[in-house]
C-alpha cells in the first residue's frame, strides 16, 4: 500500500518533529516490526498503532500516556477504548458489514496494538517470549490477549479514557470467502 509515502508526506510537512520511517526490505510481518520499532526508539515508553485505525481527536495520544506521568514506576503499558463508528461501518461492503454489525457503535477497551503505549524495556524484554509464540504470523491469534496478560505479570496496565477508530480498512474487497476465512480463524485462535 501507500502507507511509506503517506509517512513521508507527513514527515516533509512537519520537519520540525523528530521522525525515522524505518522501512523492511520484506513483509517479516508485525510482531518483528513491533519489537524492531520499539528497539530503535529512543524514548522511554513506545506507541505502536495500526495502520487501519485513526484519532477521533487531537487528545487521545495526551490521555493514552497520561498513566505514564501519574503512576510512572508501576505502569508498564496503558490502552485505549477501541471504537466500531457507525459512519465508518457504513463504508464498509455487505461482507464486513456483516462480520463487524456486533460491534457497531461499541467502544470496548482492548490492548490490542491499535494505540497502545508500553514502557520500551519491559515491551522488549516481554516480546521476546511473545514473539516466540507467535512466529507464524498468518496462524496467529489470541496473541493480543498473550502480550496483556505478558504485561500485566511485569506490572500496571491501564485502561485509559483515550479513543481510537477501527477502520478495517482493506484495498481489496472483502468476500464471502474472507468472511469465512475470518471467522474461521478467530474461532481458532479464541
């Protein structure tokens, strides 16, 4: 997808922020991106976020950190509310329509990398064990509940009031097949 070039359109317009757009020469595919991004901050606590979801507002990235500064030294991970807009869902085909009508309008809480932040030595030191798991990435799932419940046994990790939108965004029509093959996948996974 377009998803290099749209960071770097981003980077040219705001040069004043410090930016690196580290780019794999192949698809290794997310846990590998994940422990490799965080390696290369510099900062003490990392935000990881999916391609297919966005901010509803400019504060959600204030409330997602907000743990870090009130309870710095137990905290080691915070997540948002995940939310399923309705006018989102309604760009959506008959076949993701379908697959996302059960939550439609809801905003669960899920630390589940769509804008999550984690405390970089503790992510990195948990990922390890993570990403042991999970090396197949296409028969992958569960793996979010995998790395909370990594977490939680390192430390704190909050729920926080921040929001971000599950876009579900796909460049290729989603099918009846890719409905199947989905929930085929969860049911195995969960």
């Amino acid at each position: 997808d377009d998803s290099v070039s749209l960071v770097e359109t981003f980077k040219a317009r705001h040069g004043r922020l410090p930016m690196k757009i580290l780019v794999q020469k192949e698809n290794k595919g997310i846990l590998p991106s994940y422990i490799w991004g965080a390696g290369v901050a510099r900062g003490n606590v990392v935000v990881m976020m999916h391609s297919d979801s966005a901010l509803p507002t400019r504060g959600e990235l204030r409330q997602l950190v907000a743990p870090f500064e009130k309870e710095s030294a137990s905290v080691v991970a915070a997540y948002p509310k995940v939310c399923h807009p309705e006018s989102v869902w309604r760009t959506y085909n008959f076949w993701q329509k379908l697959m996302f009508a059960p939550v439609v309008g809801a905003e669960p809480h899920g630390l589940n990398a769509k804008f999550d932040c984690f405390r970089k030595d503790v992510f990195l030191r948990v990922a390890q064990v993570w990403q042991s798991r999970y090396a197949d990435t296409t028969e992958a799932g569960g793996e979010d509940w995998d790395l909370h419940s990594l977490l939680k046994a390192e430390g704190n990790v909050v729920a926080t009031e921040a929001r971000v939108n599950h876009l579900h965004y796909s460049s290729d029509p989603f099918t009846l097949k890719d409905l199947i093959a989905k929930r085929q996948h969860l049911a195995k996974s969960y």
